[in-house]
C-alpha cells in the first residue's frame, strides 16, 4: 500500500479520523455463502483499495483462529478495528447467557489482534414468507428496562475482562433507529459501559440527522460507519414497507457521494471531539451482482473521504 495518499488530506501516519472499511462493504452478510465475495479475495481488493483496518465481519467469514488471521492480515498489511455481534437482550437475562457467548467468541478473537471495540446490533424484526412483519416493532417497558440493564451489562464485562469497549449500532427494522429511540438508549445507559456507534446511513434510514445528533450527544459517539441513503428510493422504501433486504437489493445503500448524509460535516464535528475515531467504511451490497463491483467502488469512495475537509488518516 502506498504510505501517502494522492489526494490531500490522508497520509499514512499523520493525525485524523480513521478510515477503515468491512466486509459489508464487499456484499458480505454470512459467514458461508456463494453469493459473497470470498474472503482471500475481499482481503486483496481491500489492500489494492488503499485501506488499512477493517472489521471482522460475520464471525467464521475470515479465519477464526488467531494466528492464522494474523498471517493473513499482516500479509497485507492490514490490522482489524473492532468486531460485529447481534444481542436480543430485551429479553432478559437467558438472553443476555445467549448472547455473552457469542460476544466471546467474537471478541477473544478481535481483541487478540488487537482490536478493542466491539459493534453490538439489536435482534431485528422477524418477517414472514411474505414479507410481512411479525410481531410489534418496538419494545414494552419491560423490554426497554431489560435492554438497557443488559447493555450496561455487557459493556461492563467487556472492559473487564477484553478492555474492549461496547459501540451500540442502530439499524434498520429494528427497535432501535428513531432518533427517539437512539436518545431512550443513550439517556438510559452509562457512558462507561454504552455508547454509539453511529451508523450514518441506518441512522437516515429514519430520517435521523447525523449531525445533529453528535452535537447533542458528542461525548457518546464512539466510533462511524459511513454510509448513505439514496433518498428517492427511500420514500418509496417507508411508504410501502419494502424490507430492507429487499431494499439493498434495489440500491437503498447508494455509493458516496451519491446519496444522505453528506460526510463532510459528520466527519468535521467527530474530528474536533475524538480526532482518532474509526470511521469505516460500510455499504450494504449483499448480494453483489458481479465480484468485480466493490472494488471500484471501495476505491473511490475512499478517495471521496480525503477530499471532505476533515483530517483523515489511512493507517
């Protein structure tokens, strides 16, 4: 990889946010699965894409065994920023049994190369065969109590016994992705142990601004993932209660600078609070029509982020 970047604003070493990108970003949702780029190649195109730190992914879609991961990445040159794990801890505390030894199992592994974030997304709606949503689509009051003693929970345990740092992610067709419900969680848990990572492109899903957000709460948005919406589908994706799988299929998560939110001032206000945060690069593409489509958008869109303004670095 080359250690300056051709456009200025990144260069290898020097102060800024942290761009790094994840395997969403080359249509990646499952561990195994032939629709998805695969994993040695994801690996290639990332280091020819000019980044540096990447996230884990589906827990087995890279190797799980620590050393022979860092053989791949040190091969590379690439180093991982956190780890990614789904919670249903409204449920309470056999949810939270369940969901501890899933985040163990993701987190020995990030952890022992070095990673200390972990990304914890809320179990999502159950749609039928027909699409349609079963159940409600938001939490009971015992649900929000439990969610949010569980989060605190788990925040804790981690820091004790990983030192690694719990970043709550919103998401579409989940009960938490309203600006409302992204407050509920943070007003409601402890800064020590729960804070966000701000997914730009799911928090516009429901109309959400990011900037004013982080304005609000600057002290508890701990780590981005960088995407955008296409706002002409979007319309048409709520009015109609398209899911989002669908959704992606049909380009909901746009190439920047495509779509909303714009980056620059996302990226201008987390510089000015935590110059040296992650923020990764992650559009939905599952699944890619050709394995030849990432790439190129991964590059330019890593170029895009050096033309925003922000301090930026790519190692």
């Amino acid at each position: 990889m080359n250690t300056t970047d051709s456009t200025a604003g990144a260069v290898a070493g020097s102060p800024g946010l942290r761009i790094g990108t994840a395997p969403d970003s080359w249509g990646v949702w499952n561990p195994v699965d032939p629709a998805q780029t695969p994993p040695t190649r994801f690996l290639d195109e990332v280091q020819r894409a000019g980044y540096h730190w990447i996230e884990l992914g589906p827990y087995g879609y890279l190797p799980t065994d620590p050393a022979e991961l860092q053989d791949a990445l040190t091969a590379r040159d690439l180093e991982l920023s956190g780890g990614t794990v789904f919670t249903g801890l409204h449920r309470g505390d056999e949810a939270f049994d369940d969901a501890w030894r899933q985040v163990r199992q993701v987190v020995g592994l990030s952890s022992a190369l070095g990673a200390r974030h972990v990304i914890v997304i809320p179990e999502l709606w159950e749609r039928g065969p027909d699409g349609s949503v079963r159940g409600r689509r938001e939490f009971t009051a015992d649900e929000w109590s439990a969610f949010l003693k569980g989060h605190d929970r788990l925040g804790r345990a981690l820091l004790e016994e990983f030192g690694v740092t719990q970043q709550f992610h919103s998401h579409a067709e989940s009960p938490i992705g309203t600006r409302a419900e992204v407050v509920r969680l943070l007003e409601g848990t402890d800064p020590e142990y729960t804070n966000l990572c701000l997914d730009t492109g799911h928090y516009a899903y429901y109309l959400g601004d990011c900037v004013e957000l982080i304005r609000s709460y600057p002290e508890r948005i701990g780590y981005l993932h960088l995407k955008q919406v296409a706002p002409g589908l979007l319309a048409d994706v709520l009015k109609n209660d398209i899911p989002f799988a669908d959704a992606v299929q049909q380009g909901i998560m746009t190439e920047p600078p495509g779509g909303t939110p714009a980056f620059a001032p996302i990226l201008d206000l987390m510089a000015g609070i935590r110059p040296d945060t992650f923020a990764i690069v992650e559009q939905d593409l599952y699944p890619v029509s050709s394995f030849d489509v990432p790439l190129p958008i991964a590059t330019r869109t890593r170029q895009h982020l050096t033309t925003c303004g922000a301090p930026v670095r790519m190692r």
